[in-house]
C-alpha cells in the first residue's frame, strides 16, 4: 500500500487555498487538485507493509506531541508542471521536526524518500506554462494533526484514504481536516 503522513487543512484554510487555486489557475493554466487531496506532505513512504504501517503509525503518535503549532503559507512557485503554495522561508522548527520523524521513520524499519523537506501544497498540476514565484497574502495554516493516508493511483488520479491520525495535544477540540470530513 502505498502511504505519507500528512497534516490536512482546517476548513478555513481549505477555503482559502481554493481561492488560491482559481487565481493561480489563471495565470498558468493547469487543474486543480481536489478539495480532498490538498495536504502537507510530512513524509512520503511509499509502498509498506502493514508492519511498516504500524511502524509509521507509532512513529507518527510520537511526533504529533511536537508538532509545531502552525505554518505560514506566503509564496507560490511551480517545479515542473506542479503549482505549489509554501512558506516563502520555511520555519526552522518544522523543519527539524520533519527531520526527526524521518529519522525515527528510518529507525524503525520505514524507508521514507531521502529529498531535503520542502512544506509545500500542491494545488494545481499539468500547468500550461511555468508560475512565476512570488508572494502571497499569509495564510496561517494550524499544524493539530498528523495523519497517515494511503495513496490509490486511479485513471483519473490520485485517491487519499486516511487510515489514522493523532492530534497535538493543545490542539482545537473537533477540528479535522479535510480528507477526515468527506470520507
């Protein structure tokens, strides 16, 4: 099975990246991610075991009593045919904190992709031609959730399945994201 951990947007956030879409959308062409499939990525594993999967589940619970409390989404870019939206310099702290779940991911036994992290959300693929970078009114994403989700490629794309999530501690009471809401 294929699977990451993620955080999912809280719904006024989703709003917003939606917003960031169409805008987005206009200038470079391209489609539009599914309200569904918009997330951060925090480490990619690729296909696992169902052993793997517990792995990355414990690893998971652990780091989500540190998970920083939010993200400032300001600038947007494209690689590729990917339009992106991101912190313009992303914070220090999540950063370290992706780092060591990837570490304890791999120490348990769950290969994890070896690319530097780079926060971003992907909102559009297939552009027409490149976004040119730049800035973007803040967006304060908050960071309450880690959860695990199993990727199905399907002919029309990517399908999210959650398969569990652990919340912050000090996170809002009955806030999900938004995979959580429409399964």
């Amino acid at each position: 099975m294929r699977a990451f951990l993620a955080c999912l947007p809280p719904p006024d956030c989703l709003a917003a990246l939606q917003a960031w879409q169409a805008g987005l959308q206009e200038c470079a062409g391209g489609k539009p991610l599914p309200a569904a499939q918009l997330h951060l990525t925090l480490a990619f594993l690729g296909e696992a075991t169902p052993l793997q999967l517990q792995s990355a589940a414990d690893c998971a619970e652990r780091a989500a009593e540190s998970l920083p409390a939010a993200l400032v989404l300001d600038a947007c870019g494209s690689w590729r045919d990917l339009g992106w939206c991101g912190p313009r310099c992303p914070p220090d702290d999540l950063n370290r904190w992706a780092e060591r779940l990837r570490a304890d991911l791999r120490a348990a036994g769950v290969a994890t992709d070896g690319r530097p992290y780079r926060p971003h959300v992907t909102l559009l693929r297939g552009l027409a031609r490149p976004l040119p970078a730049r800035r973007l009114p803040p967006l304060v994403w908050p960071l309450e959730e880690v959860v695990l989700l199993a990727s199905e490629l399907r002919a029309a794309g990517a399908c999210y399945r959650r398969l569990d999530g652990w919340r912050r501690p000090d996170a809002r009471p009955g806030v999900a994201g938004a995979i959580a809401r429409r399964e």
